[in-house]
C-alpha cells in the first residue's frame, strides 16, 4: 500500500524530532541535576543550622552554667560579708569592753597608789601596836616574840620586799599574838628571880592572863606579876593545881577545869584564881 508523500515524515523532521527529544532529555537532567543540588544545599544549610544551633545551645548552657556559678559565688561572697560584719560588731564590742577596762585599770592604778600611800603608814601603826603589846603585856615567849618585832622593822626597810608581802607578814604576827591570848602552852625559858639568881624552868601560859614558872625538878613554882614586874613565889597549896595545868599542857592527862592565880591581878591578890575549862 502506498501512503502519499504527505505522510512520509522526511530526514529531516526525524532529525528534529530526535533533536528535541535530546533536548528535552538534556532539560531533564540538567533540571534534576538543579533539583539535586538544591536538596545538597538544602542539606547544607539545614546542616549549617543545626551546628549554629547546637553552637548556640552549648553557649546558652556554658552562660547558664557560668550564671549558676557566679550565682553561687555572689551568695559565697554575701555569706562572707555577712560574717564579715558579725565579726566587726564583735570587734567593736572587745575595742569598747577593753576600753572599758583600761580606763578601770588607770583608776585602779590611781586607787593603789592611794591606797598605797596610806597602807605604808598603816603597817608601822601596826608595828607600834606589836611592840606595845609586848612591853605592857604578859612576858609570853618574849624572846620569839622580840625576834619577830624586830624581823618586821627591818623587812619594812627592805625595797626588794612587796608591800604586799610586808602587809601579810605584820598580819601573821598578829595572828600569832592572837593565838598565845586564847591557848594553853609551855616552853623552856629563864626567869630572873633576882640580880644574881637566874633560873632555867618550864614556863607556862593561859592566854595572855596567866603566866608561871616551875623549876626542872618540879618542886618550885612562880608567878609573874604584871603589876609588879616580877616574878613572886606561889603558895605550897596552889602547886597541885600548877602541877595538874602541866600535865594538862604536855598533853599528860584529860582536859579538865583548872584553878590558877593570874599574873594580871595586884600584887596584894596572889591567891585570886581563874577557871579555864578545857
């Protein structure tokens, strides 16, 4: 069968259409091409943004961090000032407590010297009394008790000594003199019963009212007379109760109540006695 001619596609429209079809293609691929590198960039991009993103997040977490920390420090640091501050009010308490005391230091200062200056005084007035008592009191262990007097002048004398020192010594003496007017007690001594005759014996006290003397072999007694200032002869009826005041004294018996003559009463009541009860 034939067609006509009209209908016989020439070369040259099969070349064109093949041309086309190549163009076409040629779109085709280049279009996907685009579309491929476009979805690349798009990866890119959405890449890039996530890194920023991430970028960002680890900076906001760093600042966050860091805030905490400098949050934290600002707390550190307000604690501290707050002890800071509690300390300088306590400081300030000690300045003024200290000052305090110090000007009662100086007063104090100021009040020893006063006081001072009227002490000194004070311990000779002491002294004289010490010494008085001495020579208008029953001659108890006056040699001791001399001995004492004159240790107290000298100490008094003495700049390497305390005032202190001085004052508690004196007050010890007195003590002392207190203790021979209120106890009963024997020593050995000497008595001068007369310009040539002096004797060795047991002497005896009770307190500051009674004094005797009674000779080793026990078979003679004395009697000081505060009055007379001098020894007298006690009567043979009174030796017993002598004798039993020394067996009380040397701790030889039992306390018992005692009748002795005082060496404080006059020279004509001899026999006047006293009871000591012990």
């Amino acid at each position: 069968m034939q067609f006509p001619s009209s209908f016989i596609p020439s070369c040259d429209s099969r070349i064109g259409v093949k041309l086309k079809g190549i163009t076409l293609a040629m779109i085709a691929v280049a279009s996907f091409s685009a579309q491929a590198d476009s979805l690349d960039n798009a990866r890119n991009i959405e890449r890039q943004t996530n890194q920023v993103a991430q970028n960002a997040q680890q900076k906001i977490d760093a600042n966050s961090d860091q805030s905490f920390q400098l949050q934290a420090e600002v707390e550190r640091l307000q604690d501290q000032i707050d002890n800071l501050s509690l300390y300088q009010a306590h400081l300030k308490k000690l300045v003024a407590s200290q000052e305090a005391e110090k000007t009662s230091i100086d007063e104090q200062l100021t009040n020893i010297t006063e006081t001072r200056q009227g002490v000194v005084p004070l311990m000779y007035h002491m002294i004289d009394g010490l010494q008085a008592s001495l020579e208008q009191g029953v001659p108890v262990r006056m040699a001791s008790r001399k001995k004492r007097l004159d240790e107290l002048k000298t100490l008094m004398g003495r700049a390497d000594i305390s005032e202190a020192e001085k004052y508690r010594r004196i007050l010890e003496a007195y003590q002392i003199e207190i203790d021979y007017g209120s106890k009963l007690g024997v020593y050995e001594g000497q008595i001068k019963l007369s310009q040539d005759d002096i004797r060795q014996v047991d002497l005896l006290y009770v307190g500051k009212i009674v004094l005797l003397a009674r000779s080793k072999d026990a078979q003679h007694a004395w009697l000081w007379s505060q009055s007379q200032q001098q020894w007298q002869d006690v009567s043979a009826d009174q030796k017993s109760d002598i004798n039993q005041a020394y067996a009380l004294a040397n701790k030889q018996q039992a306390p018992s109540l005692l009748h002795l003559p005082l060496s404080v009463t006059q020279a004509s009541e001899p026999n006047s006695s006293t009871q000591e009860t012990k």
